[in-house]
C-alpha cells in the first residue's frame, strides 16, 4: 500500500469514527447522560487505528507537513479523549459542554489536515 493511500484510509477510519462521535454527542446532549461505555470504546478503537495508520504511515515514508501535523493533533485529541472517558465516562459524571466541544475541536483540525494532506 502506497503512502497516500495509507493516508486516505486513515481519512476513512477516522471518517467513521467521528461520526460515532457525532451520535456520541446526540446522546450527551439530547438525552442528557453519557453515551453507552460501549460506544464510546467504539469511537476510540476506530480513531485509535486511523491514529496507528497514519503515524505508521508518517514513520515509515515521506508525507506532507500537513499529515504531521494532522498526526499531533490528532494525538492530542485521543489523549483528552481517554481524559474524558477516564475521568469522566467510567465514573458516571456528566461531559462538561467545554470539554466535549475542545476534544472536538481538536480533533476536527486533526482530520483537516489529514484530509488536505491525503487529498491536496
């Protein structure tokens, strides 16, 4: 497999698993509790393999500055997220909105410039 499809795999890993984040967020606010244990490992594998991928990807081969980048943020995100699960999800405290929205943040940035550097 090539170094750009490494990259866009990544892109559909991490694809899949913001929208479980999406659904997570639905559940958060909508319902007014934490979503399932479950889901939430859902999302977390999902991004974690995106995350594998293209740190294997960025490694091993020449990619843009972009998919570095993309590789820090996206790190940073699955660190605040295993923060939110931890110290949040298994002790059965309710999300803060904040925190939610910068885990998001974070990992929205993440995948733009993933997708820029798989795409671009």
């Amino acid at each position: 497999m090539d170094t750009i499809m490494m990259l866009r795999v990544a892109c559909a890993l991490l694809g899949v698993g913001a929208l479980g984040g999406l659904g997570m967020v639905a559940i958060r606010f909508g319902k007014g509790h934490n979503p399932p244990a479950a889901f939430a490992m859902g999302h977390g594998l999902l991004a974690a393999a995106g995350i594998t991928l293209l740190a294997y990807a960025a490694f091993t081969s020449t990619v843009p500055s972009s998919a570095w980048l993309a590789l820090v943020l996206l790190l940073a995100a699955a660190g605040f997220g295993a923060f939110l699960n931890l110290g949040y999800q298994w002790k059965q405290r309710p999300i803060p909105a904040g925190l939610v929205a910068a885990h998001a943040g974070m990992a929205v940035a993440g995948f733009a410039c993933l997708l820029l550097a798989a795409f671009a």
